[in-house]
C-alpha cells in the first residue's frame, strides 16, 4: 500500500490534473515580514529560525536563476517536467502588488511553470494582491495560497508571538474563496499549551470555514529561537513521534475524504535541529502516519463487518454479534 492509498497527496493530485508529474520549486525572492522587519514586531515567531528557510543564506540568485537550478536537481531526482514555482520564504505577499507582479511574472514567464504556490501569513493578503493571483488563475495557471494559520486560538498564537489572530485568517479565506482561490491551510501540532482539543477545534473551525488542502507540521526547536531557550528552561516540552503521527492521523479523519495534502510532516536539517531528533528522520515519520492510516482502515472495515453482522443476527431474533 502506498499513501495515496489513504490521501490525495497534491502530487497525485497534480498528476490527475495534468497527466504528468509536476514538482514545485522552492524560491527564496528576498522577502521579509512583519513579525521582523518592525512593522508588527522583530525577532519574528518563537520558533522561527530565519536560517530554517534558508540554511546556506539568502539567495543572491534571481527568480529564473532559481527556477533552473530547482529544475535541474528535479528532472534528475524524479523526473518530472513541469513545475509550480513556491515562494516559500518568508513572507511572499508582503510587497507592493506592482512588485510582486514582476516577481511572480518572471516565474511565469518559465515555458515549463505551469503555476505557482505562494506561502503567507493570514494578515498580509490584501484584497489588491488577491486580484493579482485570481488574474493568473485566470489565464489558466493552477495558483494556490497557503496561509499559515497554525492554530486557531489567540491565546496559542500569542504564546508563539505570531502577531495576528484567527479573525485575520477568516477574512482571507473570504477574500480567497469570493475570487475561488485554492487554499492551502497549514497547521502546526505540539504548539505550547495545546492538546487534543484544540487539534479538533482548530480542524472543526478551519473545515467549517473551507479549504482545500493542508500542510501539517510538527513543532520543533531549531537553534537561535526563542523556543530554545522555553525548551532549556525546562519550559516546553516537544511532542513524541507517535503522538504526532496520531493527531495527524486524527485530522485527516476529519477532513472530507477529497481534501488535498501538500505535506503531512516538516523536518529540520541536523546542524540546527535541537528537539525532538525524530524531526530530522522525513521517511520515518511518513511511514509511521501510512502505517497509522492503514490500521484504522481496517479496525474501520472491522467495525463495518461486525456492525452488518449483528443486523442479520438481529433480523434472525438474536442479537449476537459474529465477530
């Protein structure tokens, strides 16, 4: 069995979309953000570490530099021939539209870039560059906007210092879904203080909202975060694998069964990454979530069996389930 098995990846999503493999690729475009620059705060998130977006330093190289060098290392890993351009650094709405337009055109402008993924925060899309990328959707290009939300409760968001608040991410979905954008939702597990609950909570109000995909990653302490120092003082504690690997598990059983998955975990290179090592080990955790998905779809088809049996035991005048 294999995940999408159990998922639609966005892979396969893409796949069935355009008949082929298509990969995307990561672009550093120089922004900044408002959690840093001063304009919300400085020193950003309590676990963001800026050399996690870009371990070997900004990039100096331009949009299509990029774009080649990604295509290079792809074509040769995977095979595919088609791309979306990612502008994941950072946060990548936070500029003049004008600019962003020339940024995001040159992606564009790439025969073999069929569209582009644009990560941002809920507080930095204004309704002029939703114009922007719902006039790329419709040229024909596939655009998503992922929004990192992380969670829905304030009380968490300040405890991380993210600088903006659920409020915020509701009116971008609005402004995204009345010009039918994708939407890509990320959220983090094992932020301080937050439990079961407020997994569900966050997935229930985020699903009674709309999106069409997710992002799911765990929350790791990497060097140079003020979260570092929470996990030195003995402050925060990180979650267990296992543990992880169940609320994903618990919210792709939430979402409908067509929700698209860009990601189900989010790991951090070995040279920065203090707690917990299991965020260093992709493959391991992705296994042990398929492993996961797998076991509940038979306890589910189990559970089914058994149900159908204790009716037609039922229907007989005995009320004996066969197991």
């Amino acid at each position: 069995m294999a995940m999408t098995d159990y998922i639609t990846t966005f892979s396969s999503a893409m796949r069935n979309r355009f008949g082929e493999r298509v990969h995307k690729v990561a672009i550093d475009a120089g922004f900044t953000c408002p959690n840093i620059d001063g304009s919300k705060g400085r020193g950003g998130c309590t676990f963001c570490n800026n050399v996690s977006f870009s371990p070997h330093g900004r990039e100096s190289r331009g949009v299509a530099e990029q774009i080649e060098s990604g295509r290079k290392v792809i074509r040769k890993r995977t095979g595919a021939m088609k791309y979306i351009a990612y502008f994941q650094a950072y946060t990548n709405t936070y500029a003049d539209p004008v600019a962003l337009d020339k940024m995001y055109r040159e992606a564009l402008a790439e025969p073999d870039v069929v569209g582009l993924s644009i990560g941002t925060r809920p507080d930095c899309v204004p309704d002029a560059v939703l114009d922007l990328l719902a006039g790329y959707r419709d040229e024909g290009y596939e655009i998503w906007l992922e929004l990192g939300l992380q969670s829905s409760f304030d009380e968490t968001l300040d405890k991380v210092n993210r600088l903006h608040y659920f409020h915020e991410y509701e009116q971008a979905v609005a402004g995204a879904q009345q010009r039918e954008l994708q939407l890509c939702t990320h959220l983090i597990a094992g932020l301080p203080g937050e439990g079961a609950a407020h997994y569900s909570e966050t997935m229930d109000r985020v699903l009674e909202l709309g999106t069409d995909g997710f992002k799911f990653h765990p929350l790791h302490v990497v060097k140079g975060t003020m979260l570092a120092n929470e996990w030195r003082r003995g402050e925060f504690t990180p979650m267990m694998q296992q543990e992880y690997v169940e609320v994903v598990a618990n919210w792709i059983d939430q979402a409908p069964t067509e929700m698209v998955y860009h990601r189900l975990t989010a790991t951090a290179s070995e040279d920065i990454l203090l707690t917990p090592a299991w965020c260093s080990k992709k493959w391991k955790v992705l296994n042990a979530i398929e492993k996961e998905l797998a076991w509940r779809r038979v306890k589910r088809q189990q559970a089914a069996m058994g149900f159908a049996s204790m009716l037609v035991d039922r229907s007989c005048g005995s009320e004996v389930r066969v197991a």
